[in-house]
C-alpha cells in the first residue's frame, strides 16, 4: 500500500489567502500622486499663464496649454512603466474637467435664476 491520498478533483486549489489581492508592485507610482500632481500643474500652469498674458495679451490663447502638458506627461509616465502615477495624471485632468462643468453649470445657473441675460 501506498500512503499517497487520491488528490480530491472537487476540491478547490490551495491559496495563500483568499479574498485578499496581491500587493502592488512598488515601482508602478501612484494614483493619488498623479491627481495632486494634475492639478498642481494645471493650478501653477493657468497662473503662470495669467501672469504671463498679463504683459502680452496674446497669451491668452494658449489656454490649452496646461491640460495638454498634464495628458502628455501622463502619457510618458505611462511608457516609462510608472503606470499608475500616468493614469493618476489622466484622472486628475478629467477631475479638473469636470468642476470646470461643474463650476459653469452653477454660474450659468445663477445668472438665470437673476432674470437671464436680459437682467445684465
């Protein structure tokens, strides 16, 4: 006789500890360090760009400037394997989007429960 048991074929694989997902690998950055860095770029870009503007008014068109400097560098983070801190960046940028559409909606809102735009 052998003292080998018949493996159970209804019987689950052995895991470590389920429920519990594996860590992050540690070289991957961070979500939240992107966000905070979106919005930090964003913040300083429109100063430095309203500061700037202010002694050449023809400036002001490069509004776009900011946002497509926080989706490229979040890009190349991306491919520069600190994926996480890249997709932290493009959701910090979506983030800023949306309290700008946010903050338009209520204002418009505002103005028209004041009499709309005959009022002004």
């Amino acid at each position: 006789m052998s003292d080998e048991r018949p493996s159970n074929p209804y019987r689950p694989p052995a895991t470590n500890q389920p429920g519990i997902d594996p860590p992050v690998p540690s070289g991957q950055g961070s979500i939240v360090l992107g966000i905070v860095l979106a919005w930090g770029v964003m913040i300083v870009g429109v100063l430095a760009l309203a500061g700037v503007a202010n002694v050449m008014p023809a400036l002001l068109y490069g509004w776009f400037v900011p946002p497509l400097a926080v989706a490229i560098v979040g890009l190349v983070l991306m491919r520069a394997g600190k994926r996480r801190t890249g997709k932290g960046m493009l959701l910090g940028l979506a983030s800023v989007f949306g309290v700008l559409v946010l903050l338009v909606a209520a204002c418009f809102g505002l103005v028209m429960v004041n009499g709309g735009f005959g009022g002004l």
